[in-house]
C-alpha cells in the first residue's frame, strides 16, 4: 500500500459498494467489499480534485435514509453499484485545489474506501488540532459534535435549572447533549437500550439518572417518575412513542429539538403521533434542524469544546471497529443498539 510520497503509484482500493435499495432493516448483504486494482496516486491536471487517504470511517443513522429511492430533501440517496459516503477523517495525497495541500489532515464528505477522489471542497475542514486524537473528528469535533452544539445551544435556548431529557442518550450525539446539559446547569435523564448504556450515563458522562426504555413497558408513567415537575428541552434521536409520551410531559413554553428519529428509519410507514394538543396547550415549540446549518459555526465551537476535551470536563466514548471490511456489520449494528458510544471504523490510523 503506498502512502502518496510514491508519485504516480498504482495502488489497489479497497471499497464497499451499495448493492441495491433497501426495505425493513439493512443487512450486511445489501453491500459488498470489493477492490478496485488500478487506483493512481494522482489527481487528473484539469479537474480541481482531492485524493485523499482515509483514516477512520463514521457510521451515523442517518446513513440508512440514503439507502432507499426516497430522497430526502438534506441528503440525496446512495447510488446503487458505487461506494457509499459519509463522514471520514483523511490525509490529503494530492491536490489540484489551492486550498489543500499533499499532508492536509481534513474531515468531511467521503467514500467508503481506501482512497477517494473528492470533487468539491465544500464542508470539507482541515485538521489543525492534532493532539486530540484523529478519530475524534467523526464524533465530538466533526458532525455530531457540530450537531449537539447547534441543537442543544440554539435550538433548545437552554437556561440554568431547566430540566432536560435525552433520547438515544449514549450514542454520538446524546452522549455530549447532557454533558453540555450538565455544564449550563441543568436537571439531565437520559433512556438509553441496555443497562450498561445506563450506567455509562450517570457514571461517566454525569447525567442525574437514565433509564433503559425497552424495561418501561409505559413511557408515558417512566417520564413522569423522573420529570415529575415536566421537560423544559428535550432533544429528540428517536421519535415514535417516545416522541409522543414526551409531548405529554412537556412543561408550558418547552422546547424540542428534532435531530433525528432513528426507531423510524427501518419503517415503510411511520408511526403515528397522537398527543400533539398537548403542544397547543403548552405552547411548546418543536423545530427541526441540520448540522450543515451551523457549518459557519465550526471555528466557535472548536473554541468552546477544545479547552473541556483537555481538561476532562467533557468525556467521550467510542466503539472502534478496525478494518473497512468490517465496515457494513458496524453501520448495521447501529440499529439494533449493538454500538456502545461513536462507531467508527478504523481503516489506516496514523
């Protein structure tokens, strides 16, 4: 394997292709790993293309929403035959864009490959900080960092003692909510799927309590046991009947931020939600978002969260998997809850 310090190398690229689209729960199967034996370590003269090496992979749920023929307005859909995307942290071999140079450690957009040819440097950023560890760049300083950031700041407007309630509360973007929660001063729980992800919330990650919601078998009396005074903010992952149990628990001029709904994704319909009266009556205010919207936000955030990851105020957990070919059973664990904190996939650590 060469590393780009070989000019006009010819490498092998290893990749995982998506097969086809997608009904119920994704399987290892819909994708397969292939090699593509003829790769130039070399960006062709007239384009203004990026090869870059990728180090580490991110699996995100919001992944399984490409893998079908509806598009959604934010992401598009992956193509069947070619290689999926998502978020990846690499080292730039060669450039023809001005902005980066052979060495450049960048995050973003890429394939999920050994190496990608990117077209377009858009949010793609470059890697200034290297004493935090590379990896952390598909997590809590790259998108789901970015999204806890903007969702829990901006969209939630919290204030010091409200009460905050985390859905999927473990996994990338949970996990930093209610720290960020815990630092403004406010009441945090989170639901997570198994007892271990439980005691990792209020062990590690500093939650007042947590719960596991598959051992509820009524959300709606779980949520008034631990909110028995209401939800001022709740950031919402997971949507369905623990959207709807919430709606109920909100507390007047609440707040919801809608980041994602992952126990919808595996659906061909969604379900249903019935209390939103309840929203009528309490004046709550529920308001989608997208990472991309806080893009012109990085360096700020960067400014904030740096200073707590080096001093340890806030932790973060991550559950590697090493091997792209391993890649496909890590994005699938995602739905059944198999991950414990940011999955990622290492493919060649520095």
């Amino acid at each position: 394997m060469a590393d780009g310090s070989e000019k006009n190398a010819v490498v092998s690229n290893k990749k995982v292709i998506f097969k086809d689209y997608v009904s119920g729960f994704p399987k290892e199967s819909d994708m397969a790993v292939t090699v593509d034996e003829n790769l130039k370590l070399k960006v062709a003269g007239d384009s203004q293309g990026i090869l870059v090496k990728n180090l580490y992979l991110s699996c995100d749920p919001y992944m399984r929403l490409l893998m079908t023929n509806r598009s959604s307005e934010i992401f598009g859909t992956y193509t069947p035959g070619a290689p999926i995307t998502g978020f990846g942290v690499g080292k730039v071999i060669d450039s023809r864009n001005p902005e980066f140079k052979e060495g450049d450690l960048v995050w973003g957009i890429t394939g999920w490959e050994e190496y990608s040819l990117l077209t377009s440097s858009e949010g793609l950023f470059k890697i200034h900080h290297t004493d935090i560890p590379l990896s952390y760049y598909t997590g809590i300083l790259g998108m789901p960092g970015l999204t806890a950031y903007g969702g829990f700041y901006e969209v939630c407007a919290p204030k010091k003692g409200e009460y905050v309630f985390v859905s999927a509360a473990s996994g990338a973007v949970g996990q930093l909510v209610g720290q960020f929660a815990k630092l403004m001063g406010c009441y945090v729980v989170g639901s997570a799927g198994t007892q271990d992800k439980v005691e990792l919330l209020k062990n590690k990650f500093g939650f007042d309590d947590a719960f596991n919601y598959k051992e509820e078998p009524d959300l709606n009396a779980a949520l008034k046991r631990y909110f028995p005074e209401g939800i001022d903010i709740y950031f919402e992952n997971v949507g369905g009947k623990m959207l709807d149990a919430v709606i109920l628990n909100m507390r007047v001029h609440g707040r919801i931020a809608a980041c994602g709904m992952i126990s919808q994704y595996n659906r061909d319909q969604p379900e249903g939600v019935q209390n939103l009266m309840s929203i009528v009556y309490k004046r709550v205010r529920i308001e989608g978002f997208a990472v991309f919207d806080y893009y012109p936000q990085y360096s700020k955030f960067l400014d904030f969260i740096l200073p707590y990851i080096r001093e340890g105020k806030v932790k973060y957990v991550e559950d590697i998997v090493e091997g792209l070919e391993n890649g496909p059973a890590a994005l699938i664990g995602l739905f059944s809850g198999r991950n414990v904190g940011k999955q990622v996939v290492v493919i060649a650590p520095q």
